[in-house]
C-alpha cells in the first residue's frame, strides 16, 4: 500500500494546491476539461475542486463510456435479449442505462431476458462455452481500453470455431470525441485538456499532437491518482501561462510516446473504423467508432441478426446529458438533477455510471449547490 | 435430565452426522437436537426447565425496560475472528447496549438448513455460549426449524435481547445538536473486510479479524463518566458513512467529517483499495459512534480509550447546522466533499 499513499499525501497535496494557487493569474480564467469519466470521479472523490482557486475551472469532457452511448445502441441490447433469446453480457454499468420506453437491460431482465453481468469480455466467452445450444452476445463498450480485451476474445473465439459468440460492438475512440469538442459551435472555450490515463497507455501521447497542432490546444496526460491531477493541472497552468501548446506527460509511470503497441496490432487486426457513429450529446461523428472487420464478420451480432437495425433515440426532454457531455453545461444545471434523477433512479446516463458527471456531483458534490461554492 | 433413563436409540453423531428433516419434526428427533447441542451448551436455570418460555425477574425499580432483535444471515458461517454464533450474541447485544441499556436476556431462533454438519452447528452453539458468558447474558429460550436443502444458508439465527437503563440515559438518533462533538470508538472496516476476503479468497499480508465484540462493558465505562451521551449507534450494515447519515437525518443537522482523523487499519485500506471498496461503507460489529456536548469530548475519549474496547478511539468531527443533513468531510488531500448514502451496489469500473 506503499506505492497508493504516496500518491495520496496529504502534504504534497496541499503544496501542489498552494503552487497552482501560486501560478494561477487573478485576470485569468483558466477552463480546463478533464476528458476522461475516471478523472471526473476522481476529481470528485478526494475533494479536489474545492482545492483550486476560483479561476481554474474543471469541465467535465465526454469521456465516460456509459454516458456517451446513446439510447438507440442500448435498445438494440434490450432488443437483441427480449425478442432473440439470446443470453446477453454485459458490463455492470450498462445495465441501468434508461433506454426506450422507460426500459433498460436490469428491467429487461426482470421481464425475463437472460441478461448477464460480466466483469470482462473474456467471462461472456465463458458463458458462451458453456451454453453451446444458445446464442451469446457481448455487448461492448468502451474507449480504447477496453478495446483490446474484446479483439481478443474475437480472436479466440475464432480459433476455437466457437459458433454461439458475438459481439455487440459500441466501442469508440478518443481523438475524434476531442476534436468534436474542439470544433463544435458554440462550444466552451477551453485553455487545456487533461488527457486520459488509461487510454494514452494503449494509443501512447504522439496521437494527441495533431490536436495540439491544429487547436493550439496544452494536453497534459494524467494518471488516476489525486496527485496526478494536481500535478497535471499545474503543468496545464504553466503552459498556458508561458503560451506553450504541447502534449506534456505527467503519467510517464506508465504512458509512452508510441503506447503499447502489441495491443494497437491486435486491434487492427479485429476492428476498423465506422464511417460515423451516434454518440450522446455528440451527435454523429465520422471515423469515430470501431466496427468488426470482414474477415471476423461472423462474431459481428449486427451481422448476425440482420433485422437488428439502429435507430435515432432522442434523450428525454428535461436531460441535459448532451449538453453536459459537451461541457456546456454542468449537472446542477440540470433542472431534474437531484429531484427527479438520482443515482437509484436515473433518467439520464451520467446518473448512471459512477464516472458520469452527474453521479460524481450527486454522490460527492451536490452539498456545494445550496450554498454557491464551487 | 440426568436421572431419566435416555429416551434415545443411539446418542447424535456430532462428528459425521448432519440436520435432516426429522430434525425440525418436534418429535424425538429434534427434542435429542435440543438437549444435546442446545441445552448441553447454553445451560443455564431457565432453559433446563424446558418451557416454551422463560419466567424472568423484574429489573430494578424505577428502571426502564430495553428491547430488540435482530436477525444473522452471515456467509460464510465461519469467519476470521468469530462466527455466525457470536455475531448474533453481540448483534443483539450492541443494540441494547446503543440504547445505553444493561443487556440482560436473549432469545435465540434457529433457522436450520438439511445437510448442515453438526459439528459445525455445535462449533456455532459453543461460540454463542462463549460470547453470551462473556457478554454476562443469558440465553433463556429458543426455537429451531429444519427447511430443505438449498432454502437456507447453513443456518440463519435471529437473537431477540432484554435488558434495562437506568437514571436519565437517554441516547437517541434525533439529539445530535450542531456544536456536538463525534466520536468512534476504533478503526471501521475490519468485519466487513474479514468477510469479503473469505469470500473473494484473498489473502492478504496479514490476515483481517472481524471487530465483532460486545460494547455494553464500553458503553458502561462512558455512562459512568456521567457525560450526557446524545447519541450512541453502532455502525454495522452500510458502515460508518450510512449511520453517519442516519443520525443526521434523524437529528435534522450536518456533519463536517475529517478523513485523517478516522482509524483504519493498514490491512483493511488495502483490501478495499485493492477491491474497488470504500472502508466508509464497510461493515463494522464491534465498533461504536457516540455524539456528545463538545465540553464533555475529552473526558469521554479518555474513557473510551482507557477501556479495552475503545483503545483507538477518536475524535472524528462535528455536528453542523444543516437543513440539508448532509455529512461532509475534509479529506486527507486537504479537499472536501460529501459522504453520501451509499448508491446502490458498488459495481466494478471498467475503464
Ligand atoms: S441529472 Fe439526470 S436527467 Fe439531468 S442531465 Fe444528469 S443524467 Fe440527465
């Protein structure tokens, strides 16, 4: 537990806070986004917010996989588990989604869909193994971290003939959501991002100079760690600061230029690029989502329940998920937040997954509101 | 019942034997079951007599009666620092205790599942007679079914508990007042934790013992301080966040918190780092939260501490006005943020 406190020091905290208190100009308003679900909950969870000076304010970015996934995709699960009897896998987050007609996976399932939890791809292939006369589908999800453990267990699948697998597949990238929030009209101005943890470990921090470059954009990668964020809120605070627009590394423990590039081979080899997918609160985005290649067709479940067509969902009417997603807005914006949509009964998906903005400032944050403090 | 002749075929199989049905029958079966782990173990005046029920003597004039129950569903049975039977003594137990009360008398009902051992039944029955001794209760009545294999978990066991308070003791949840000084008299997470890593089959360093002990003699300790204790709850199910939580609500206040101040052992934190878990939320069954006027904390911290149960105790924060009743705490970073309900179940993240 050595190698968690420190990470955790309170002391260092304190001077990390008191140096971007230090480096933070009062004629500035500094808006940076932290565009990773982790590093939301993380900045909730120790307390970080009220940490930082009035000036240097954290929006929250899209980068929460449950939130970004828009309802047309959670229905075609719902659907493929009530009317295919297939036994449907799932990440425990994505189970409370709301979907259409007030449906989700967990109430699928109460009605008798054989919808199952799974803590990774590799137990949905399990299953599969298991239940030779039924159909199993993997419903995945995720960024780039997670994408490398479905590829895998395509490629497994495929070598050992396993013929009742599929995979459901909303996986998306990173790089396209930030150039979307960069570019959207009307969006928020923003001085920096931090830059995912996880994620950078499989793509590596090259990829992100094309946004530094072309947006004059500071990105700063940042571990999961309290420490990391200070620290990388600080390095994103100087760069501003000194008029510097670069791809700086504080996760260097575990984040390389080039990434791991093991995992990249193996993606490729499963999945490329959709021309566009529907993402929430993003709307529809070129080259942004991940589909499964010809050549390992007969684990796509789209391919293989062909009646199986996406449609458009809108939100419901009062969530304001889209516009939170995209930083416009924040969750106690919200005018249902807290009353009608709370964590047990959620009307939108950043209430759901504890990474969504929404359940970080319900769960952690929401006492702040009454009393107008950051 | 030593001068009859036996009434039984053959003396019950401790070693080998298991529950069956005939067990629950109420016929010969189940009288062999009670006399020979039952009786045998809790023997005490009330229970030889063999009644369906204990005759008992009234407590001290001027007293007032105290009453709960509770009910033990634990799995696994077994756990490192106790089991089943001495968690259903000091569950019950505790909750008079937190009433400020003199626990004097449980009941104690036996929800036995067909197949259970009875070596781990009699393991079960001696360690609930230990605790009660210690404890300086008495078991006075019981009942046991039988329900099919796979209805059951081993054994449930509901403990029902009497006792007295005395004078003008009178902790109750709604009299935190803003100013009050918090309490806890140890480290939290150490039952829930010894459970989970049963369960998950972890091991760890060093191995993580259930807390689960009996607080009367500690809270006895802290009365004769003659502090005026407002509140008194232990923090079991949902841990320390969600009783904090309860009090506040029930006492219309809020509550500041600080995160350095509360005693976790190095073992726990990793455990709960390790899986996903807040120690906040974690499970305690030997532990106490006491809130009390500010002026009298540090005479009752000093008598926490001074009494074998209390050695860790702290000072843990404040009450607060707070319409809201939301508990806030300053964390270890220096940041702040609340401690909420606990939000459904803690699903793993996966990303
Ligand atoms: S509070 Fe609920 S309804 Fe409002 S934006 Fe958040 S998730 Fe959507």
């Amino acid at each position: 537990m050595k190698y968690v406190d420190e990470f955790r020091d309170g002391v260092l905290a304190k001077n990390l806070a008191a140096s971007i208190a230090q480096e933070s100009r009062p004629d500035k308003t500094y808006r940076l986004m932290e565009f990773c679900g982790g590093h939301t909950h993380a900045l909730s969870r120790y307390g970080l917010l009220g940490m930082l000076p009035a000036n240097v304010q954290m929006i929250h970015g899209p980068g929460c996989p449950v939130c970004v996934l828009p309802i047309g995709r959670v229905d075609l699960a719902i659907r493929l588990a009530l009317e295919h009897d297939v036994i449907l896998c799932s990440y425990g987050d994505c189970l409370r989604v709301p979907a259409s007609e007030q449906m989700s996976l967990l109430k699928a399932k109460a009605r008798g869909a054989d919808v199952r939890m799974v803590y990774s791809a590799l137990d949905a292939v399990k299953i599969a193994t298991q239940n030779p006369t039924r159909q199993v589908v993997f419903f995945a999800i995720g960024f780039e971290t997670t994408t490398p453990p479905t590829a895998s267990v395509i490629k497994q699948a495929q070598a050992s003939g396993l013929k009742n697998f599929s995979v459901l597949c909303n996986h998306v990238l990173t790089l396209p959501a930030m150039e979307a929030i960069l570019t959207q009209p009307g969006g928020v101005p923003l001085q920096g991002l931090v830059g995912p943890a996880h994620v950078s470990t499989v793509i590596g921090s090259q990829p992100y100079q094309s946004i530094t470059s072309r947006f004059r954009m500071p990105i700063v990668i940042s571990g999961f760690e309290p420490l990391d964020l200070l620290q990388a809120i600080l390095m994103l605070l100087r760069q501003v600061n000194e008029g510097r627009a670069e791809v700086e590394n504080e996760f260097t423990r575990a984040v390389t230029p080039e990434g791991n590039r093991k995992a990249q081979a193996l993606v490729d080899e499963i999945f490329e690029v959709r021309d566009s997918f529907e993402w929430r609160g993003l709307g529809s985005l070129p080259v942004s989502g991940l589909k499964i290649r010809a050549a390992f067709a007969e684990f796509d479940a789209e391919l293989r329940f062909p009646d199986l067509v996406y449609r458009n969902v809108p939100d419901h009417k009062a969530c304001e998920c889209g516009a939170i997603l995209r930083g416009e807005k924040r969750p106690q914006d919200c005018k249902i937040f807290g009353t009608v949509c709370t964590p047990d009964n959620p009307v939108g998906s950043c209430m759901v997954s504890s990474e969504g903005a929404c359940a970080a400032h319900y769960t952690y944050g929401r006492y702040t509101d009454s009393k107008g403090m950051p | 019942m030593s001068k009859t002749k036996s009434i039984y075929v053959r003396p019950l199989d401790i070693k080998q034997g298991r529950v069956d049905m005939s067990h629950g029958s109420g016929g010969r079966a189940s009288a062999q079951l009670i006399e020979t782990v039952f009786t045998a173990a809790l023997d005490n005046e009330y229970l030889r007599q063999g009644n369906d029920g204990a005759v008992l003597p009234l407590p001290p004039a001027g007293s007032r009666l105290v009453m709960s129950t509770d009910g033990h569903v634990v799995s696994p049975l077994f756990f490192p620092g106790g089991n089943i039977g001495s968690l259903s003594v000091h569950g019950t137990v505790n909750d008079l205790a937190m009433m400020g009360a003199r626990p004097l008398w449980l009941s104690a009902s036996f929800i036995l599942e067909e197949g259970l051992p009875l070596a781990d039944l009699l393991r079960i029955v001696d360690s609930m007679a230990r605790a009660a001794k210690t404890a300086g209760v008495v078991i006075v009545t019981g009942d046991t079914k039988v329900v099919e294999r796979g209805k059951g978990d081993g054994v449930y066991i509901s403990t029902t508990g009497v006792g007295y308070v005395q004078g003008t003791t009178n902790p109750s949840g709604n009299r935190a007042r803003a100013g009050d000084t918090i309490l806890l008299s140890g480290t939290i997470g150490d039952h829930g934790m010894a459970i989970m890593s049963q369960r998950e089959g972890l091991q760890f360093e060093s191995a993580i013992e259930s807390d689960s002990a009996a607080l009367h003699g500690l809270v006895a300790a802290m009365l004769a301080t003659g502090a005026d204790i407002r509140v008194l709850r232990d923090p079991t199910r949902g841990g320390l966040a969600t009783t904090l939580n309860e009090i506040a609500r029930q006492s219309g206040m809020g509550m500041v918190i600080d995160e350095a101040g509360i005693p976790v052992n190095k073992a726990v934190a990793a455990a709960c780092e390790f899986l996903g878990l807040d120690p906040l939320y974690v499970a305690n069954e030997g532990k106490l939260i006491a809130i009390c006027a500010a002026a009298d904390a540090a005479m009752l911290l000093a008598a926490m501490r001074a009494h074998p149960l209390g050695q860790s105790a702290a000072e843990i924060g404040a009450v607060i006005e707070d319409a809201s009743c939301f508990v806030q705490m300053k964390t270890k970073l220096g940041g702040r943020r609340m401690v909420d309900w606990l939000n459904g179940d803690q699903l793993p993240r996966i990303c």
